[in-house]
C-alpha cells in the first residue's frame, strides 16, 4: 500500500497521512485509524509515541494535534494531560505504561468559530478507541486498563484491612497499621456501630492520571478517614484522619475538613501528585465564628500560614466550587463485610 513519509528530524520524526490499512507505527507500536477517519489526519511519531493530527487544522497552521498514545518505563511519566490507559511488554517481557495524552488549548481555527470542526472532533473523541489498539512491533502483549484498576492495584490490601479493623481490640493496633483509629472509636459508642457495615472502600481516579486510588469512608455520609494510592505500582498509604480531621472527595477534588475547635472550621483542598503519596496544598477556607476573630471569612494560598479576609458572598462561592458536585458523582462505598 502506498504512503507519504516526510523525514524531518535526524532520522527518527516523520509524517504520515496515514497509509491504506490504517495502522500507524513509530517502529516500536502500532496502533490502527479506523477506516471512517481516512483522509482527516496526519501522523507524527518519534521513538515515544505516535501523534495524531487534523490534516485540515495543521496545515492551516493552528496545530490540527488531537491526541497522542505513547508508552514509557517510567512511573513518573504520567500525571498532568497524560493519563495511563493500560500496560504493554515488549519482547524481552520489559514493562511499558501506555499513556494517553490530550492538547491543553484550541488545535484549530477559532477565528471561524468556537466548536470543533467536525474532522477534528471525530479524531478527538475517537481518542480512547484507537488507542485500545496498541501492539508491539517486536513481540510482546498489550493489556488495556491494566495497572490502572482498583481491584487489581489495592484488593487484596482491602481484604487484609477489613481484617484488621475487624480484630482490631484497641486503637492503638489501627495506627500500628497506619490506619484511622476511628474505626475502633465507632464500636465504642452507643449504640455501637459496625464497621463492617458502616465503613467501606471505593476505588476512583480523583487526580485524574488514569490510575485508581483507594479510599476508606463512612458508607452513608462519605467522610472519608483513610486514603491509599499507586506508587510505582503497588500499594501505598497517603494519609489518615479523624472524627474532627476528615476528608471528602468531590469529583477532582480532594477536601479537608478541621475542626480548630469551638467555632473555627477549616477546609484545606489539596492534589494527589501522581504515583506519589504527597498531598500537594491548593487553597484553604476558614470560618470563624469566635467572637475575637479578625474576620470571619478568610482564605489561604500558603496553607494556611496566612490568611486573607474575603466577604461572605466569595466564601459561599468558593465553597461551592469545592462541594458542588451532581448527585451522580456522589461516591458509593462498598461495605467492608463484603470484601471478607
């Protein structure tokens, strides 16, 4: 089949309009266009991965990028506009993340308009599907979604935690286990509570790098008292909390909520960096209702080493921002008497 390849940059980027079976390849993995997108893109690959274009836009000079699938053997690659899709060997059985990765501003001609061109979002939302293709040139095996799923990441540290919590006789044996002390506090109040009932695990990808996190919450009202993610693969303990110390997750949004005593409230929201277990500070809010307080709304950049006075309404509206989130995407724990 016949093709165009245009050597550019020292032997290893070209540009492809795509050749007539519809698999493009940077030497290393292929992946296969579907049949309907033929004529509406172009292709650049190098020894990373292979970049996807509208024909229409780049020519034009506005970019045209759609997506980019391209697979690396380091941990730390994805995060940011690149999220993990999968896991991919190669001959040797060499270890491989395949990483998704989308444009960060407008690819095509604006000045005639602010939606997609419709060449462009079809290569746009067909982003994920074509890139479910992936092969290895050479040998090897691609495996869509591994790496990135709760259950195989954390499940068997769920099981051994509901165990734990579950025989745990005081709670000084859950801190040893770097896990909240609130699940033994529970079963000391009257009426006791059940933990197994009433504490559950949900698995969600809340800083948005394509791998799941494990978190560890109240099934009812979803205060979340433990949080665990992917390091280099495996399991990893982020952090803890408390009756008066606890955390919500909104959508993206991972919030802390502290209780400075009688009156002081303070929501911290802060980002999961990806493969690590470092909790990243964004902005806080505090309410203080004590009768010497400097103001009662205030907000922090620095967390929380200063404070800047802001009125109610901004208050209000930054703590929408934070908890606003459709009933839909409310998370919904699975008990932890169903994971025995």
């Amino acid at each position: 089949m016949r093709k165009t390849i245009l050597l550019l940059i020292m032997g290893c980027i070209f540009v492809m309009t795509g050749c007539a079976s519809g698999k493009v390849s940077n030497g290393f993995m292929s992946i296969m266009m579907p049949a309907r997108l033929n004529g509406t893109y172009s292709v650049i690959t190098d020894a990373e991965g292979i970049s996807v274009f509208d024909k229409a836009s780049h020519e034009a000079g506005f970019g045209g990028f759609a997506f980019e699938v391209c697979a690396t053997d380091d941990y730390g690659a994805y995060g940011g506009m690149r999220t993990k899709i999968g896991e991919m060997t190669d001959e040797n059985g060499k270890l491989y993340h395949v990483l998704l990765s989308f444009p960060s501003d407008v690819q095509w001609d604006y000045t005639k308009g602010e939606e997609m061109p419709a060449s462009y979002k079809a290569l746009y939302e067909s982003a994920r599907e074509i890139a479910a293709t992936v092969e290895p040139d050479h040998g090897g095996k691609y495996i869509d979604g591994a790496g990135t799923k709760g259950e195989e990441i954390y499940g068997e540290t769920a099981r051994k935690i509901a165990d734990t919590i579950k025989s745990a006789s005081d709670a000084n044996l859950l801190e040893a286990s770097s896990l909240s002390p609130i699940y033994f506090a529970i079963t000391q109040e009257t009426p006791k509570r059940d933990p197994m009932e009433e504490i559950g695990i949900v698995y969600i990808d809340f800083n948005l790098d394509g791998v799941d996190e494990m978190v560890i919450g109240d099934v009812k009202n979803g205060d979340v008292y433990d949080i665990f993610a992917s390091v280099n693969g495996a399991p990893a303990h982020v952090t803890s909390g408390y009756f008066r110390d606890y955390y919500k997750v909104y959508g993206s949004v991972l919030a802390e909520y502290v209780s400075e005593g009688a009156g002081v409230s303070v929501i911290r929201t802060t980002e999961l960096l990806p493969n690590s277990t470092e909790l990243f500070p964004q902005y806080s809010l505090k309410l203080d209702e004590t009768g010497d307080a400097e103001s009662k709304w205030s907000v922090s950049y620095d967390d929380g080493k200063t404070w800047e006075s802001m009125t109610e309404e901004d208050y209000r509206q930054r703590l929408g921002n934070i908890e606003d989130l459709p009933a839909e995407k409310a998370l919904t724990f699975t008990p932890l008497g169903k994971l025995q």
